[in-house]
C-alpha cells in the first residue's frame, strides 16, 4: 500500500533514503578500507589481514548493490571500482610483502 505524501509517494521517498543511506556506507566502509589497508601497510600483522579482506568484500558488495540499483551510471562505477580495487590490492600485497620480510629479519637474528 502506498500513501500519498504531499507531492511525494512515500515509497518512492524511502527509496530514495535508501539509496542515499548505500551510498554513504559504501563510501564509509571504502575509505575505512582504503585507511586500514595503510594502517596494515605501516604495522603488518597476519591476524589483520583478514579484517581488511572483509572491508574489501564489503566495498565490492554495497558497490555491486548500487550499481545493481542505478545502472545508468555503471561505467563510471565499473572505473572507480576498478580503480579502488588495484590500489588496496597493492596496498595488501606490499603489506604481505612487508610482513614476510619483517619475519625473515627476526628468524634470522
């Protein structure tokens, strides 16, 4: 059932809302990712790389979620998200890097 609301459908307002309310989580959870990946970067730890895993699965998911509900602008999704993803997937990588280097230096001493 759907009431009128002035002008409005409250349907389409909660729409609306909800598209809004994904938009900032995504961006929340992907500069979260982006700042934690650093974090890891600096201190390396094995048992954190999963929580930057996750925040990664999170991005990629409320991002599909938008595009999935705004198609119009997928191209330009597709290269942010293309983009976001090389640069946390070095990010990880030179954390990895930086990790093994940093436990061959302590076996060897």
């Amino acid at each position: 059932m759907v009431w009128e609301w002035g002008k409005f459908r409250v349907s389409s307002v909660r729409r609306c809302i909800l598209s809004y309310v994904l938009l900032v989580t995504h961006i929340i959870i992907a500069i979260s990712s982006i700042v934690y990946t650093t974090y890891l970067f600096i201190s390396p730890l094995k048992a954190r790389f999963g929580a930057s895993y996750a925040l990664v699965s999170l991005t990629l998911i409320s991002g599909t979620a938008l595009v999935i509900r705004k198609p119009a602008a997928l191209v330009s999704a597709c290269l942010s998200g293309l983009a976001y993803l090389a640069c946390v997937s070095f990010g990880i990588a030179m954390a990895r890097n930086r990790l093994r280097q940093l436990t061959e230096k302590s076996k060897a001493q």
